[in-house]
C-alpha cells in the first residue's frame, strides 16, 4: 500500500509516561516526507504550540472534538454535555477536573475513581458522553466525536483518502483513529487490545518505538515521496 500522510498520538507514543519526549521520535519525524497530523487527547492551545515547534501544520484534539487545519479551528462537539456529566459525577465521587479552562469540548479528571461504576451511572442519566481512560487521565467526551470523526474531518480536507494514513499510537483512545485508517502501528508500551487491531507492532516502547515503526515503513518503500 501506499501512504500519503501520518496521523500521530503524542503522549505514550512520542514522549513517555513523565511525558518527555526522546530525541529519537524527533529525529524520526524528521525524517517524514508527508503530513504529519497529530492526534491527542490534549488542549487545542497545547498541541497547536506542539504542532508548531514539531512543524505539522495539521492535528486532532481533545479526542476528536476539535481539529486545525492550517491554523484553521474546527469545533466538532459541544462541551455543555461533558460539563452536565462531570457534576453529576460529583454528586457520586470525590473528582477534580483539570485543564478545564483551556477545553473547548471534553473534560479530564484524574484516573482515581471507579471508571465501570461512573459509566453505568452516566448512562443511566441518559447523557450522549462516554468516559475515556487514556492511561494520563480520563476523559469525559461526546460519544459523537473519536480520534477517527476528526481525522476522517482533515482528510476530507486535505483530500487525502482514509485508507492513505497510517494511524500511530499506544491507548484505547488511538483505536478509532487505527480502525479508518489504511495501517496501523503501535509502540511496544501499548496496551494489549491496541495491538490487537494493529499491522505493526515495534520492538521498542515510546519514542524508541515510535522511530522503529518510522524506519520500518521506510524499509517497506510504503511512504508517495
């Protein structure tokens, strides 16, 4: 197959779980001849600061729910759901959220509370919101938007066909993205279901791994330079 462009998680896949990045997923990037278009979970502020020293011109944020495409922003989801969700889960746990003030759509609590419980209780509550535990936090999100709603989102305009981006990433919340996608990769530090719908899997973790998977598509002749 041939690929026309990159969609890239960041955290757990270039940087670590302290959220360093290694100069090894730098030098990797680097050496990328197409779009790059990131793809996170973080604040829209956040990765458009990322996007602009890393070069992509190009992401997905807060899950899907916010997309730029040549520092033009997309909103691809209302945030007064999350917001409704996250005080009824407050009547139930002792959360906090975090970021709040940057988000456009999502919101992020920290991972302490019983996840399965809180779904159950969100659902019976009727709100069209699922939580998300990206391994960093847990995200209370749309249920219409996905890493995939937003990238199929900057395909369209960049007229780069689905089945043209290879998916890059580590955590459940990567899934969507690596299911539309023509090929998949994760780090050897994903989890175990990620892997599972994936092409390729590398030897190393992080951004060591991140930079095995780039030289293995080069190996592989898969990149339209």
């Amino acid at each position: 197959m041939t690929i026309r462009a990159m969609a890239l998680d960041i955290d757990g896949t270039l940087t670590d779980m302290s959220r360093r990045m290694d100069p090894a997923s730098l030098s990797a990037l680097y050496r990328l001849k197409v779009p790059v278009v990131l793809a996170t979970g973080n604040t829209h502020c956040f990765t458009r600061a990322i996007s602009i020293m890393l070069g992509s011109h190009h992401f997905v944020a807060e899950n899907g729910g916010v997309i730029s495409i040549h520092d033009r922003m997309e909103m691809l989801a209302s945030r007064e759901p999350c917001d409704r969700a996250f005080q009824i889960l407050q009547e139930n746990f002792e959360v906090q959220a975090f970021d709040s003030r940057y988000r456009l759509t999502d919101l992020v609590l920290k991972n302490d509370f019983d996840l399965e419980l809180a779904g159950r209780i969100l659902q019976d509550a009727g709100l069209p919101v699922e939580l998300v535990d990206t391994g960093f936090a847990v995200h209370i999100k749309n249920r219409s938007v996905s890493k995939a709603t937003g990238l199929k989102r900057v395909s369209e305009i960049l007229d780069i066909p689905m089945h043209q981006f290879v998916a890059v990433g580590d955590s459940y919340s990567d899934i969507p993205m690596m299911e539309v996608a023509g090929y998949a990769a994760a780090v050897a530090n994903a989890r175990e279901e990620v892997k599972a719908v994936c092409d390729y899997v590398s030897a190393g973790p992080f951004g060591q791994g991140f930079a095995g998977i780039v030289e293995h598509l080069i190996q592989e002749d898969m990149f339209q330079l």
